[in-house]
C-alpha cells in the first residue's frame, strides 16, 4: 500500500520540499549579509549560487513521481486546452484526415478485394491454365478446348497435378412453377477437389457420379439455394430438372464460392465426343504441380498444340508461343483499369489532404514560435517540446479516425452502388479493410507529425534575444518557402485529380450523345432463348418465333415488333470478313444481325441502296446481307456493293463453316449504325435473315406507350405459348443502357468528379490558410506600406499577385502530372482524346481562380488595416 500512501501524500512532501529549499537560501542570504552585504545584494548572489529554483524544485519532485506517465498526462491536457483555444484549426484538420484518409480506405478496400484478394480458392496463385502468346496480336491469352483436346492436354502433360474442365451458360429449370433461366456451369468431377473448396452442406461430386448408368447430381450455390430455396437443410436429396435432365442436389457451396458466377454446379464426365451436355468447348484450369518452371510448360505445351495447329491451321496464329497463364490473370475484373485509375487518384487525394493538414499545422507553429522558445529560455529541452507537439498530432489523428470510418463506410457502400453489373468477380469479398486503414492513417500521422514538430525542433535553439523581444514572428525563410511550397504541390495535384475528372465528363457526355436509332422509352427488349434440348432443330425454333411475332405484333400498344440476335448497342455476333480472294484481317470484325424486315422500320435506318431484307428472303432462309454503308467502304472500297459476296470467317453462328454456308451475296446497304455505348471502336453490321442460322433469341419491340407497362402481357403471351420456356433481360431500352451502357462511364464520372471536387475543396482551404496566416504575419508591413502612401487596392494586389504566381508556379509543375494522367486514362476514355484541349483550357482557367478565391478574404483583411494600429502592433 506504499503506493497509495506515496500518491496522497504527495502535495505533502511537495510543501515541505519547497520550505527545504526556501530554509536553504535564507540560510545562504544570512550568511552572505554577516559577511557585510546588503540584503538585496545578498539574495542575488544566493540564487545565482542555487541556480533555478523552480528547476531544482521540479527535478526534486520527480522521486516521487512516474515521470514518464505523468509528463505524457500533462502534455496530453496541455494539448486538449490548446486544441480547444484553437477549434477552428483543429475541425478543419480533422475533417481534411478523415476525408483523405476515409476516401483512400474506401478505394483501396474495394482494390484489395477485386485485384489482390478476389477468389476463396486454396493457394490460388498455383491455378494456372495453357497461355497463347500471338506475335500479330502483341499479347497473350487462354482458349477453350474441345473434348478431345482436354483429354490430350490432361494426358500429355505432366504439368499438373490435376486439371479440371468446365463451360458456364444459362441452363433452364424446369418443373416447379415458372420456368427459370440461371447461370449453370458443366465441370468435371474432381473441380473441388483441385479448387481445393468443399461444400458447407453435403458433399462434393466424386467419379462415381458422373459413371455411366449412376443418376445425374447437382450442387447448389449458397446465393441460390437462400433465394430459391429458404436456406432449407433439407434440400440435399431434392431432384430439380436441368435442361431436361433430373438430378439430384447432393451439396450447397460456401457463401464465397460462385465458380464462374453459376448458381448450379453440374458435374459431366468428359469424353472424347465433338458435344458434352450440349456443349463443345470447356475452360481448362489445372493446379501446377511444385517446382514446374515456365520452360518446362512451354515444352510441354507446345509438343501438345503441335497436334491442334496441324488440326486447325486457322484457329491459331503463326509463330504463336506457349506458357502458363496464373488464375488472377484469366479473370480479372473488368473493372480492373478503372480501380488502377482511381488508387491513384486517391493516393492524390491523401496526399492533397496531408499537404494542407500539414501547411495549417506548420503555420499555427510558426505562429506559437514565440511560445517554444519561450519554454527554451526557461529549461524546455528540444525532446520536451517535440514531444508536445507529437502528442497534439496524435490526438488530432485520433479524433479523425472515428469521422474518417464514417467517410469510409459510406463512401464504400456508395461506390459499391454504383459499379457496373459484371465487373467485379463474384467471389470477391468487398468490406473495409482494417490493414488500409492503418496504412492510410500512417500515412497522414506521419505527415502530421514531421510538419508539426519541425518547428517546435527549430524554435527550441536558445537564439533568444532577437525573438524574445519581438512578440510576432514570421518563421524562418525555410518555413516561409515550405509553406509557399505547400501551396504548389495542392495546386499541382488539384490539377492532375482537375484534369481525370474533366476527361471523364467529356467521355460521359460523348457515350450519351451517342444516336440511338430506337426509341429508348417506347422500345421494349426481351431474350427468349430457347433450350436446345427442347427446340433441336431450326425448324422449330422458326415456328416458336414466327408465332411470338404474330401474336406480339396484335398486343394493343404495340406498333411492331422485330427479331435481332442479340440484344441491340450492347452486345452481338462478331465475324471476320473476307472479300474474294483477298487475305482475312483477324483484326476486322463486324457485327452480324439475324433479322425480320420489320427491324429496318423500327430503327429508322435509311436505306441507301438496293432492297432490305424481304420476307421471300426470310422464307427460303436465302443468303442474302444487308450491310451498313461503312461496311461497303471499308471491304468494298470504289465498288458497286450490289452483287458483291463475302464470307463470313471464324463466326460463332455457323457450325459447319465451309465456304458455302458461309457465303453471302449483298443485296441492300443501309446508314450506318451509331456506336455502341462503352465500346472503343465503332464496328460495320452486316444484316442477315433470322432463318438463315436460328440463334436469335431477341425481340425488338417498338411500342405507342411506355414500354415497361408492357411487360406482363409480352410475357404472359411466352408463357401461354410454352410454360418451359424462360425469359430473361425484359427491360426497355432505356433501362438496358442505364444498366449496361452507361453504367461504367458513370461510375468513373462520379468517383473521379467526387474526388476532383474535394481536391478543390481541400485546395481552397489550404491556400486560403495559407495566406490568411501569412498577411497576419506582415501586419507591420502592410502598415507602413499603407503609412507611405499605398491604397488598399495597392495592398490586395499585392497578396493577389503572390498567389498567382504560386498558382502559376503550381500549374507548370502540374501540367506534366496532368498529361501522365491523362495518357493513363485512355483506355477509359469514349471518343475523347486524352489530351482533349477544351478539357485542358477549362482546368487551367479553373486553378488561378481557385487560387484568387482563396487570397481574396485574406487580401481583403489585410488592405482593411489601420496604418497607426498596424505600427503599434510591435
């Protein structure tokens, strides 16, 4: 209990250690006069003898105290009251932390998640698959193989220590109310097993299940078996019928698990057979076995592709070289580019944010330079008073990292809002990241920190007599030139966040101002793709949809309706083209269309030339192209299109692709088709009949009246006609761009608009604190000028003119920043040059402006001073 004593009885021995030392100068003045003194001269010459007595008296105290928990308490409280005295300061640079270090956590969680951490397999970085490495293209990429090849490719290569097959498109359920169209994914047997992930519910499929005479198995996803199925343990040993097949669900997959974005699994045996379950070409990913080197893959390889070339000449390029592509690789996000744009515009964003915190700390302790030298003179040492400061620095971290989780949290869930359907993996598990945020606020602390001590390191040097005297100082030229430098570096990379931002509002407004040649609001899109089980030859399919058509086409509100084989602007068909004899471009693909004749008149396109699909046409299923008028200039060049045949090379629509079935005679051309929202490039059309090749799977319905109201009558008219038969993608065309085309362009608007925005923001109050405290500083200066004979438009152009210099400054150091930005940004960008000039000149003209807005209400004060006060003030 000697301790609780020692604490209560502290002030005690406090009292007596002070009437100790007092008992030891009167003792010493005593002493001092009987040797013939005078009093007063007796007790200057005691305590020039003592030395410090409030010193000598502290360091007395210190055997009674945990010096170092103490010290800490008391420059806490200390920094509590001066953060207090100063609220204005201290808000303004807690919430610039939190809106740096909040945006940064945000972005760089939702980074972690999508590039460095996206997919819950075992030692993901072993799943690799065969890489094809084409010299004309300049790149590399992985293919799909066929039955057959998969099995030479497991056989002949020792690569591996297992390799799975798997192939995901939309598979019909059937038999339990309403048809349903999900995503399913045929794989062999062993997938878990090689993925290394085993179901939370059941088992995984074994060899056994896929033997010949064994009952087909299904496993569930987590996502579908909660929405389809309540979470329901009781649904292993369930049967459901996939595309005309029952089978048994024999698992559920953990909640991260969704391979390929399926929500069924459906284990096949792979035989050397030109279709398995419907399907011809399988994805291969194979875990490599240890110590395998990327020579001794490309060996392997390319003994095994030797074969496939010989096979199919055409499918693989001359040259083209063989190695080993890493999982991450073969799915990366599509939102990989956008996500590499915006960690580096938020890492400019922390940095504008730490620049300014650290210019309004930097110049608050020029301001108290009077008060550290102060606590110098009377025995502060450098350490005491660093310390200090590094504890007001702590506590404004610490009141910053509350508000900063706010911002992150909320700036999280908006992004997550607005990013595009389909580019983030579906295994991706996206949530504030607890490392970054660390890091992000390392980061500002550490800035804190060295721009805040600083000065109280440089105040702490005993040059006493020339600031002791003055009760006002400027900071030494060093901190005047950092503070000038603090104001640059914003300016700087408000420019380079100034210029993305601008970028991508002009490719936003060049994607939406793209034509659409249907109406968006009064053109209704739906998909019916039918199961290939259930319509196995073409006839049928022609007769479903010859139907769907007729009875469409008589549904009040609608004005007509067409076929198309994809959905159109978004997706489509492509093909390379190849003119007479003339060598194939794999570079040149054109967009094919399966249509109705109705299709010209629901898209307003002129006809140019010759006749558009007819309905004799459709009839005969005739090989017959309508093609769009840059179709006829690019591989007809100064001839007649009429009559000219061309063929259709490496199309998905055809499966024999020899040269009859693949040739078309043109017979018509029409205006050209505007470009797809979001794509790089435009692409010529060419325009077929639907009979010709029965893969369309798309109505095109223009409508007198708002197209959703038509919804369930189009669907309840699918329906009737056969219950089996899903729909999917029913939306205007209005809601289709929304969706898919104008989705991306926006995100990377808002975000980067967002930041641009708080740059500036972040930009204004640093200057403008900037200059309030350096025109504070000059206050004398300013007198005198004013006492001379300047007028107060004089002494605002003169701090105006400072700060167009350092803006002007900023700009020159900016603009390559700018430019580097901006040449990253290209592949982001929708018929917009990265170096687009109005973008540029906007974004110029925006920052001297910016840097007058700040200046103006310190150059204001400072031309309001009063000259007689101004000299009075020293």
């Amino acid at each position: 209990m000697g301790w609780l004593r020692q604490l209560f009885s502290r002030r005690r021995r406090y009292d007596d250690l002070s009437v100790s030392v007092q008992e030891h100068l009167d003792e010493k003045v005593d002493e001092l006069m009987e040797e013939g003194m005078s009093r007063k001269d007796a007790e200057h010459a005691a305590r020039r003898q003592f030395g410090n007595v409030l010193l000598t008296e502290q360091r007395g105290r210190e055997a009674w105290q945990w010096q170092t928990v103490e010290s800490l308490w008391a420059d806490t409280v200390f920094a509590l009251r001066q953060l207090w005295k100063s609220r204005g300061v201290t808000a303004i640079v807690v919430l610039t932390l939190a809106l740096g270090v909040g945006a940064a956590t945000a972005v760089f969680s939702v980074a972690y998640g999508v590039l460095v951490d996206p997919f819950p397999y075992k030692d993901v970085h072993t799943l690799a698959t065969p890489k094809l490495c084409s010299p004309r293209l300049g790149r590399c990429y992985w293919d799909t193989y066929t039955p057959s090849q998969f099995l030479e490719l497991e056989q002949k290569t020792s690569i591996f220590s297992g390799v799975t097959a798997s192939t995901v498109g939309n598979v019909t359920l059937t038999g339990a109310g309403e048809a349903q169209q999900i995503r399913g994914n045929y794989l062999t047997a062993n997938t878990f097993d090689v993925l290394g992930v085993q179901p939370m519910l059941g088992r995984a499929s074994t060899q056994q299940d896929v033997s010949p005479g064994h009952e087909e198995v299904a496993i569930l996803s987590n996502r579908y078996w909660k929405s389809h199925f309540g979470a329901s343990e009781s649904v292993l040993g369930q049967v459901i019928n996939v595309d005309g097949h029952a089978r048994t669900i024999i698992g559920v997959m953990p909640q991260r698990f969704l391979w390929r974005g399926a929500d069924v699994y459906l284990p096949v045996a792979i035989t050397p057979q030109p279709m398995v379950a419907g399907h011809s070409h399988f994805t291969l990913v194979g875990r490599l076995k240890p110590g395998v080197t990327e020579a001794q893959a490309s060996a392997q390889l390319a003994t095994v592709f030797k074969d496939f070339i010989q096979s199919d000449p055409r499918r693989y390029d001359k040259g083209i070289r063989f190695g080993i592509m890493r999982f991450d690789e073969m799915f990366q996000s599509g939102l990989a580019g956008t996500l590499y744009l915006l960690l580096g515009a938020v890492f400019v964003l922390l940095l504008i944010a730490c620049v300014n915190v650290s210019s309004l700390l930097l110049a608050r302790a020029v301001k108290r330079e009077h008060e550290f030298v102060l606590r110098a003179a009377i025995g502060a040492s450098r350490l005491r008073l660093v310390r200090q400061v590094m504890v007001e620095s702590l506590l404004l971290a610490l009141f910053a990292v509350p508000v900063a989780l706010v911002f992150a949290y909320g700036g999280l869930q908006a992004m997550l809002r607005l990013v595009p359907p389909d580019t983030i993996p579906d295994e991706a598990l996206i949530s504030l990241n607890v490392p970054v945020l660390l890091t992000s606020i390392g980061m500002a602390v550490f800035a804190v920190i060295l721009f805040g001590a600083s000065p109280a390191w440089h105040s702490a040097n005993p040059r006493l007599s020339g600031v002791l005297t003055s009760m006002r100082s400027t900071g030494s030229r060093g901190h005047r030139r950092l503070l000038s430098g603090f104001v640059v570096a914003e300016i700087a990379l408000s420019l380079a966040l100034l210029t993305l931002a601008g970028l991508m509002m002009r490719s936003m407004i060049a994607v939406e101002k793209v034509p659409v040649v249907f109406p968006p609001e009064h053109t209704l899109m739906m998909r019916v793709p039918l199961a290939r089980h259930r319509y196995t030859k073409p006839e049928d399919k022609i007769r479903f949809f010859r139907e769907a058509l007729e009875r469409i086409s008589h549904v009040p509100g609608v004005q007509s309706v067409a076929l198309d084989a994809e959905l159109p602007f978004l997706y489509g068909y492509g093909s390379q083209i190849q003119t007479g004899n003339l060598p194939v471009d794999s570079s040149h693909v054109s967009n094919l269309h399966l249509v109705t004749p109705t299709y010209l008149a629901i898209s307003g396109l002129p006809l140019l030339q010759g006749h558009f699909i007819d309905e004799r046409e459709i009839s005969v299923g005739a090989h017959d192209a309508v093609v769009t008028d840059d179709f006829a200039k690019k591989y007809l060049p100064g001839k007649d299109p009429l009559g000219q045949t061309v063929r259709l090379v490496r199309s998905d629509l055809f499966e024999k692709e020899d040269a009859e079935n693949t040739t078309f005679t043109i017979v018509g051309v029409v205006g050209n088709l505007p470009a797809y929202p979001g794509y790089q490039q435009t692409f010529p059309h060419l325009f077929m009949p639907y009979t010709v090749a029965p893969v369309m799977d798309t109505f095109v319905i223009a409508t007198a009246v708002p197209a959703e109201s038509l919804v369930p009558t189009v669907r309840q008219i699918i329906t009737s006609m056969d219950k089996d038969q899903p729909i999917s993608d029913i939306l205007s065309l209005r809601q289709l761009l929304d969706r898919y085309g104008y989705a991306g362009p926006r995100f990377a608007l808002t975000l980067f608009g967002t930041f641009a925005a708080a740059a500036l923001l972040l930009c204004v109050i640093g200057i403008y604190g900037v200059f309030s405290f350096a025109t504070s500083r000059r206050t004398q200066e300013i007198g005198v000028r004013m006492a001379l004979g300047a007028d107060r438009g004089d002494v605002i152009w003169m701090v105006l003119r400072q700060a167009c210099a350092l803006a002007a400054l900023g700009i020159g150091v900016g603009l390559p920043l700018a430019f580097g930005a901006a040449k990253l940004a290209k592949s982001q960008l929708f018929q917009t040059s990265q170096y687009d000039p109005i973008t540029f000149v906007l974004v110029l003209c925006t920052l001297p402006l910016l840097a007058v807005a700040g200046t103006w209400l310190p150059a204001r004060r400072a031309a309001a001073v009063d000259p007689m006060v101004a000299l009075r003030t020293e």
